[in-house]
C-alpha cells in the first residue's frame, strides 16, 4: 500500500500525540451531573457531601410532571417540586419536565402547551432565584405522537432560545436504532438514557434496568445518530411486582431490602426475591396474598460497565455529560466514593479522547 506524503505525516502527527497523551495517563476531564427525580427538594447530609467531594457541575432537576387530564380533557401538570433548601451553589441546575405520552395522543394544541410550560418553568425558577442556562424534556414518544411532541419541541425552542437557554431532550435506545422511523426531535442536545432496555419480568433472562448483550444491540447506530449526545447511567433498584400467575404488575421504585425485611405480610424466600402471605397496602400498592416481588439493583461493576460502553461509543459533539441517575440516598448507599469516581473516571480516559481526534483529523 503506498502513503502520500500528507497520509504519512498525518499518521506520524498523531502518534506522536498519542505516545504524548498516554504519558499523562489521562484525558480531559468529562461534566459530572446527576439526576434528582424527587417531588421535594431536601439534600441530606451525604447527598451534599457527594456533589461536592465528586466536583459535580450539573444537576438535572425534575420540576413537574405534564399528564392528560380526562376530566377536564387538557394537559394539566402534577407534582410540582417543592423546594424546601437552596441548591447548593457553584452546582448548575437543569429544570426536567416529563410528559405522559398520553398528552400527545389527545390532540394538544403544541403551541398553546408550550406557552404554559415555558411560564411554569420559569415561575418555579424565579421563585427560588435559580438561574438555567437549559431546559430538558423527557417524553418517551412513540409513532402517533411523533408530530405532535416534535411541534412543542419547535414552539418551546422558540420561546426559550431567544433567552440564551438551550432545549434538551432524553432519547431511548430503540429511538437512536430506528431514527429514520422514529425521527430526531428538533432540539439542541440529547441525553442518551443508557438503561431500562431488558425485558421486565418475575423471573428474567437477563436485567431489565441493563445488560449488557441488550446495549449491545443497540450501541452500534449511536455514532451515526444526527444529534449531539451526552449520556445517562442507572445506579438506582426497582422492585418487580408480578401477580401469582407470574404476570408483570407493576414497578416500585425508591424502597430498600430493609424494608422489605421488616414487612411482617412479606417472606423472604430467595435472594432478591419475597412472596406476600397476606394481602396488604404497600408502599401505595395494593399486594394479594400469593404475590411475589423481586428486587433488581444496580452495583458498582455493572454501572462501570455501562459507563465503559459510553466511552467506547465515542457519541458525537464537542464536549460529553455524564449523567447518573439518580442522586438519592438509598442509592448512594451502594456506592462508595471510589465506585462513584470510577464511573466518572471511565469516560475521562485518554483512549476515547484519542480515537475522537483521530477521527476529526482523517475525516
């Protein structure tokens, strides 16, 4: 095979920078975010001590939920975050709306919602004297609510855009995969949420929250997707609520094994795994006797993981957030210091800094 001469300098430049970069052992230093998906705003000691000892820049902070309303036959928004403390300073916050699906089905008026939104956000900000510089939405759209979500995107982007504040949205994997169908919501940045992808059951193959052979299948599209990504890591547990007929209830999200364990209507019969000998109210959910719920967590390795597959990924744009999801002390109480560094540290390394430049330069 035989080199021009600008071929052959261009190889010899970057190894050079290669060998120079691998000296220092490490590569530029990624935003560290996390998520904070609770209706009341109140940083306990350990939570506070997490965004400061781990230099964390950016929090993405849910303000309310959009739903439909069928009595009165409109989006109405529910569970304002009640703030009861300040956001610690020198930490960005991001507001974060979820949108049911079901507000796009019921024939919305995208422009009129926009309006609405933008002035709620902005008043629960200004209530608190939070400045932003971003807004993200989180809708998990489907085909027939495709246009009608893309249309509040524009109307939004153009309220907001003119403030300097940059519109964000989440993005699934099966949304990246199958772009040309689902197509690219009209904002400015996307986060990846890089978990939920197995399939949910009492008994399962594999993880539902992730795994890596189902990331796997999706990851390979992720360089060609039109948006600028950053990307989210689970580290949260969630429990699986299957009826005795082993048929999917339901999820419950933020409860500890040790409450379980004290539940006197609960048995513990296997690792993860508990039946309920008596029919009782839980956690807001009614449980029949012969139930079973499973507890699926995320741990240090399998986090790490993830994280690892995102650099690797190399997604496109300029700079990458990693965001973990989310900042809560039942959480943080599987995670140490060390784990918590590492997930960061993974998508900092000097390797995917390198194959990124080598990229620009040859392309």
């Amino acid at each position: 095979m035989r080199w021009s001469a600008p071929s052959f300098f261009r190889v010899a430049f970057i190894l050079t920078l290669s060998g120079a970069l691998l000296g220092c052992g490490t590569g530029p230093r990624a935003t560290r975010a996390f998520y904070y998906w609770r209706t009341v705003f109140a940083l306990s000691h350990s939570e506070k001590a997490v965004l400061r000892d781990h230099g964390i820049e950016r929090l993405y902070l849910r303000f309310f939920d959009v739903a439909f309303d069928p009595v009165r036959g409109r989006a109405v928004p529910l569970a304002l975050c009640q703030f009861r403390q300040q956001p610690p300073p020198g930490v960005a916050i991001v507001p974060v709306v979820f949108f049911e699906n079901a507000v796009f089905e019921r024939g919305c008026d995208p422009g009129a919602l926009a309006e609405k939104v933008w002035k709620l956000v902005r008043e629960m900000a200004g209530s608190q004297s939070l400045s932003f510089r971003e807004l993200q939405l989180d809708c998990d759209w489907s085909q027939s609510t495709r246009q009608s979500y893309f249309q509040f995107c524009r109307a939004l982007g153009s309220s907001c855009r003119p403030e300097g504040i940059r519109l964000e949205a989440t993005i699934r994997l099966h949304q990246v995969k199958y772009f040309r169908r689902t197509g690219v919501p009209p904002v400015d940045r996307g986060m990846l949420m890089f978990y939920n992808m197995g399939r949910i059951s009492a008994n399962p193959l594999r993880p539902s929250i992730f795994n890596v052979e189902d990331a796997a299948r999706y990851t390979a599209g992720l360089t060609r997707y039109p948006l600028p990504l950053d990307g989210a890591v689970a580290i949260f547990s969630w429990l699986i609520h299957a009826g005795a007929n082993g048929r999917v209830c339901g999820l419950m999200e933020k409860i500890d094994t040790a409450t379980l364990d004290k539940s006197p209507f609960l048995r513990h019969i296997s690792s993860g795994r508990y039946q309920v000998v008596a029919s009782a109210f839980f956690q807001g959910t009614y449980l029949n006797r012969g139930d079973t719920l499973v507890v699926e967590a995320m741990t240090p390795d399998v986090s790490r993981r993830a994280a690892s597959m995102l650099a690797d990924i190399n997604l496109p744009g300029k700079h990458f957030t990693l965001a973990l999801f989310d900042l809560d002390q039942r959480n943080l109480q599987r995670y140490s210091d060390r784990d918590l560094e590492s997930l960061y540290s993974a998508v900092e390394r000097s390797g995917a800094v390198l194959s990124a430049f080598a990229r620009q330069v040859f392309w």
